[in-house]
C-alpha cells in the first residue's frame, strides 16, 4: 500500500532524489536526514514517511532516529534562529538571565518559534566561544559578552528583515 504524503510535488521529487542520490540504501538514513533537513529546514512527518517508503524502511524507524538525535528537529525553524549557549563558561556569566531575556522579547520558549516564524530559540551546550560568555547566535553570527539589556535591540536588529 502506497503512503499518501502532503507535501507539493516539487519537494516530494527532490525528497525522492536526495534519497536516490545514496541508491536508496536504508544504511543511509542519517545522511538522506541530513540533506532532507537542510532543504526543508525541518524533518515532517510527510517527509519521514516518503523517506521511509524510498529506503524501504518502517517509518517508525525514521522516527525513532530524527527523535532520537538532537540535530533533528520535527518543527519548523524560524526565518532568524537564535541559539543561546549555556555551556559552563556562558552559564556561570549569566547565561540563564541572556535566555530569560529572550524568551520574554521574543515571547517564545526554548524548542519554539514565534507565530508569524520569524525567529525559533534554542539552546547550546557550547559555542567554543567562552572568551566571549555569555554568548549568543543569531542567524550564524556571534553576540558575546551580553548583559540582558542587549536582548532587545539584538531582536530589532532582525525583526521584519
């Protein structure tokens, strides 16, 4: 029995060909994962099961290994990630009051993005950065040494970019 999907033809043919590009070999998955991630930004149900179906795998397998590893996310990211990192040098600096800051600016929690999906947070256990804690990203780039006051002009910066 075939799986009806709803994802758009245009996404299913290249989920189709990220997963022919490594001959379908269910010994794969975590890189067909990868790649499926960095097109669609996310890994949904609709896709986990069109890639079960192409490595001729159950989905819950699939499942099991997007839940299982934490650089697989099943929700949509926002337009503007933002990452804090609460590594021990960041914590210790204050890391937990720079998350605060943003949870209360973006009106989000940790594993959220806001309802127009403009930014999503997360959290990091380390940046490699801890001359710089507390640090945060956002989009790719570095913010270090941030006291909550900076919170809320970091956000303007990207809000409706």
């Amino acid at each position: 029995m075939a799986i009806t999907v709803k994802i758009n033809k245009e996404t299913h043919d290249k989920i189709v060909a990220i997963c022919n590009n490594f001959n379908n070999d269910p010994g794969e998955l975590i890189n067909v994962l990868h790649q499926t991630q960095d097109f669609l930004g996310y890994l949904p149900a609709e896709a986990q099961e069109l890639i079960a179906e192409c490595l001729h795998m159950p989905t819950a397998k699939v499942f099991g290994v997007v839940s299982f590893y934490a650089f697989f996310t099943m929700t949509p990211k926002g337009k503007h990630p933002v990452s804090v990192c609460m590594g021990t040098a960041c914590y210790v600096r204050g890391g937990e009051k720079i998350l605060d800051a943003f949870k209360s600016e973006l009106g989000i929690e940790v594993g959220e993005t806001d309802a127009n999906g403009e930014f999503s947070l997360t959290s990091l256990r380390c940046v490699g950065a801890c001359g710089l804690a507390p640090v945060a990203l956002v989009d790719g780039k570095v913010y270090g040494r941030l006291v909550p006051a900076m919170v809320k002009d970091i956000v303007a910066e990207y809000r409706g970019k």
